[in-house]
C-alpha cells in the first residue's frame, strides 16, 4: 500500500518533545482522517538499530522488507503515518551536532539511509529550525544530562559559531536525498502559531483544529548560578539538576545563562534572520510562516 510518511527530524530543542507528546496524546483524534502516529521510542529502538546493524552489507530488499514490517506494526492500516524522532539526522554529542562548523554532518548520510527503508512510499521532511544564539546553549545543557560536568566552550571548542548555517544544513540534506522531496520548515520562535499549520501537512484542516494541545512544560534553561553549583558537583544528573534550579532558579535577578555578549546575539540573530530569508526562497523548500 502507498502511504505518505512524514519524517519529523527536529532538530534537537525546537519543541520537539511537546508536539511529540501532543501527537500522541491526540491520536484518537487523527485516527478517524487515517492518520497514524509512530514516537520515537519504537524508531529508536526497532527501527535504528536495524538500520545501524544493518547498514549497506545486507541486501535492500530485506531492509525494505523491514522497514514494510515496521509500517504494518506501527502504522496499522493508515493511509498517512507521521514518525517523529529528533535523532535521525544525529544526536547532541558536539562531535554529531557541531562537527566540522557543520550542523549535524552525518544528518544527510542518516536520512539517506532511513529512506531507503521506505521505497514507493511519499516522503515529507518536517524540520525546526533555531537562532543559535540560544540553540547551541540549550543543546549543552541538555547534553549535559547524565554526564560529567563540561564547559560550554568545551562543547564548542574549534567550532566557529558564526559559520553554522541551517541554509548549508538543509541544502545538503537535500543534496542527499531526491530532489524533488518536498521539506518543510519552520522556526523555533514561531512554533506556537504554526503548529496547526504543521498538522495540516498530513490531516485534513479540520483536524487540526480538533488537537488539543498539551500545556507547554518549558524545559528551562539553567541560570548562571545553578551552572556554577553543577560544575563544583561535577555529575549532571537528574537529582543534582533538580537541585541546582530549586536552589539557584532562574529570575528577573537571575537570567539563563548565557556565553554570549549583546553584540555577539545580535550578530547571529542578524545571521539567523537572514538564513530565513533564503531558506523561504529555497526551491522545495515549504516555509511555513506566521
């Protein structure tokens, strides 16, 4: 049966893991318009080991016979699918999501390799987009969770901030894949008065406007106060965390910690609005604005 997939790759921090959860919280509501929602668990653990462990030494019709069976699985008898998961074009690690002044480098190489899994079926790309100014700041902070305490500029060591560019990341996943596969992004900022917009992509309108969306939890960023506290304790984990922000929270006296001066965001803010522009300009490319 031919289906329409909707790969939604995040990126990391743009809202992902709200949408995500409002998706599945409203899955009833999308089933009668034969809609159905894969999260990211059962891609993350049936659908990327397979694919990791399999890669290119195994015959492609016995991936795309379990990227069929994954389908029948997850997605029943659906017409349209959405399968959402942040970690298809790469993870948080600096190595992953920074290398080489790149964002997410091995993104093209991942989403090449999942797609391949699906042949004959149609594809959209749902993609987040985020200033850097603060995306690379709360992707440390949330890649610091579980591990041993490191410093910002540590995370970004060798990098040059003002280099990465979501226009060079979405040309070249692009360039990876077929050219006529149809992207959509959006930004960050504007995610409360687009995400309608995001659901009409693979609903019908009125759909849409039946989802009841989850309250909003903010996962907050860290004041500068609470990040001195974790970096003497040394281990970032979910207690520690917890400790940090009830006894250091953040406040009109105690912002989130940012490295940045006022002229270093407004520079890639500058750089970021401008990276917009082209990016609606882009051909393939569905913009979706406010």
């Amino acid at each position: 049966m031919l289906r329409n997939l909707f790969f939604m790759i995040g990126a990391h921090k743009t809202a992902s893991t709200h949408f995500q959860r409002s998706m599945v919280a409203n899955a009833d509501v999308l089933a009668p318009y034969d809609v159905s929602i894969v999260p990211p668990v059962p891609i993350g653990t049936n659908l990327f080991p397979i694919k990791n462990l399999l890669r290119d030494k195994v015959d492609a019709k016995l991936l795309q016979a379990a990227g069929e069976r994954f389908l029948e699985t997850h997605g029943k008898d659906a017409k349209s699918i959405m399968l959402m998961n942040e970690n298809i074009p790469g993870t948080l690690g600096a190595n992953m999501l920074l290398a080489g002044d790149q964002l997410y480098k091995f993104g093209p190489k991942r989403l090449k390799r999942l797609l391949t899994l699906f042949p004959g079926h149609h594809h959209v790309i749902g993609l987040a987009i985020r200033n850097p100014a603060t995306f690379v700041v709360s992707a440390w902070q949330e890649h610091l969770k579980g591990q041993q305490f490191h410093s910002f500029d540590d995370y970004v060591k060798g990098i040059n901030l003002n280099a990465l560019s979501w226009v060079n990341y979405i040309e070249r996943m692009r360039d990876a894949v077929e050219t006529d596969l149809p992207f959509v992004v959006w930004r960050y900022e504007d995610y409360a008065e687009v995400r309608n917009q995001i659901v009409e992509l693979f609903a019908a309108p009125e759909a849409a406007e039946k989802i009841t969306w989850l309250e909003e939890t903010s996962n907050q960023g860290l004041s500068a106060n609470a990040l001195d506290f974790l970096k003497a304790v040394g281990l970032v984990n979910k207690k520690n965390r917890a400790d940090a922000m009830e006894m250091f929270p953040r406040g009109p006296d105690a912002p989130p910690y940012s490295p940045f001066t006022v002229n270093q965001t407004a520079e890639l803010t500058a750089l970021y609005n401008e990276q917009w522009s082209i990016i609606q300009r882009m051909p393939g490319v569905h913009a979706l604005t406010v």
